[in-house]
C-alpha cells in the first residue's frame, strides 16, 4: 500500500464513530471473531456479527469521501 493509500485510511478510519472503529480493530487487526468481540463488548455475537458488517460498510463510506477529497 503506497503512503496515499494509508492517508486516505487514516483519515477515513478517524471519522469513524469509536465503537466501529474497537470492533474494526478487533476483526481485522487483531483477527478476532464474532464470539470473542461479543465476550470484549458485553453483547450478543449476533450483535457483535451485525456491528462488525455495519462497521466496515461505514469504513467503506468514509474511505470513498476521504479519497475524492
């Protein structure tokens, strides 16, 4: 990945809403699933499944504004 690639990451994970950004980090960075993000966040794994589909969806998103800014 070349540094404007990261960049435009960075700043799309920013503005990412805190609790997306803990379970985004937990699945992907730390490569957890769904049961051991629900044991961390105190919620269901269905839960936990359904946050980390929104979460990297609203990732999607920002990164698609941060790269046509």
């Amino acid at each position: 990945m070349d540094t404007v690639d990261k960049l435009t990451v960075r700043k799309a994970f920013a503005t990412l809403p805190d609790r997306w950004r803990t379970v985004l980090w937990y699945s992907e960075v730390e490569g957890m699933g769904a049961t051991e993000i629900a044991g961390k966040l105190d919620i269901t794994p269905a839960a936990a499944a359904m946050l980390t589909y929104r979460a990297r969806q609203g990732l999607r998103r920002a990164w698609h504004a941060a790269a046509s800014d």
